[in-house]
C-alpha cells in the first residue's frame, strides 16, 4: 500500500505542539526544580530581617507578590522554551519554505519512505508508536525520529482506517516474526 502527500512547515509545527504538550506539561526543569526551595529560602531569611514591628497583612502581600513573581517566571520559562523548539524546527525543517513531497509505503518487513530529500527503510520493530491529533499521524521511532502523516492525505476516513489496519497489521506481524526468532 502506498500514500503520497506534501509535508509542510505548518506540519511540523503540528507535531511540534504536539510534543510540547505531551513532554512539556510536568516535565522537570531547573527553574521548577528549583523554585519552591528559593522561595522557601528567600521567604525564611525575610522572615528573620524583616522589622520586628512589621504588621501581618504588609507581610502577606509582600509574600503574595513574590508568589506573583515567580509564577510569572515559571510562565516565561514555559514560553521561551517553546520559541526555541519554534527556532529549531524552522531552522531544521525547511527554514519555513517549500513543501516536502512524501511517498511511503507498507512494504512487509518495514515502512519505505522517499522524499526529494532523502529515502530510507523503517523495520516494522523499530516503531515505538503510533499517535493520531486531529489532523495528523505520527509514527514514533526510539530515537526520537517521527513520520509525520497529515489526515488530509487521504481520501477519505475509509482510506485512512484501511492504512492504519495495514500498518499495524505488519507491525503485529514484525513483532510476532521477533518473539519466535527470540526462541
């Protein structure tokens, strides 16, 4: 079974966002590692040089704004790094310019992929999973490499449902060829 379609930039910020979603959310950085024990060292050592004659309520706000700022922080951090991953994919994938005209195809032992750029073979055993959004697919692979598949390459939701049985028909195939050789 064969599919081909163009690959654009929109594309790959769709699987972009959907790897920010996935990864991002919980993930731990140094600036959320780290944020809870500076604002527990910054608020003690407020407490033992603030003036004695502070009135509760000042402190409470003060407190409240220092929350704010860090908030804001963890926010921005949040932000910039999904620029950068904006930069990377823009840089990497075409600098935001022509489409990528993609063909693939169910072969029995792997998925064969050819594009003006380059052509290679995926064994059905390296996949590690198979996602849908919306509007695309993404064929995931170990090391970190994707297939992107975007739904409207097919012609209709019987055509794409026919696809994704084949593919992991052939997958269910690679794995039980892998169990038996194991023996």
């Amino acid at each position: 079974m064969e599919l081909q379609y163009e690959l654009t930039y929109d594309d790959h910020r769709a699987y972009q966002g959907h790897l920010t979603n996935k990864l991002d959310l919980g993930r731990p950085t140094p600036l959320r590692l780290l944020a809870p024990a500076v604002i527990g060292a910054a608020f003690a050592l407020y407490l033992v040089t603030r003036p004695p004659d502070m009135s509760p309520a000042r402190l409470g706000v003060e407190f409240g704004i220092g929350l704010t700022v860090v908030a804001f922080l963890l926010k921005v951090e949040h932000f910039f790094r999904k620029r950068i991953l904006d930069r990377v994919m823009r840089e990497k994938c075409y600098g935001g310019g022509p489409t990528e005209h993609v063909w693939l195809t169910l072969e029995p032992d792997c998925l064969a992929t050819q594009s003006q750029w380059s052509s290679g073979r995926l064994l059905w055993a390296a996949v590690r999973d198979i996602e849908q959004t919306d509007t695309h697919i993404f064929i995931m692979f170990p090391n970190g490499a994707v297939i992107i598949i975007p739904k409207r390459a097919f012609d209709s939701a019987q055509h794409m449902q026919t696809f994704l049985d084949e593919m992991n028909r052939l997958r269910a195939q690679a794995a039980v060829a892998a169990a038996s050789a194991q023996e």
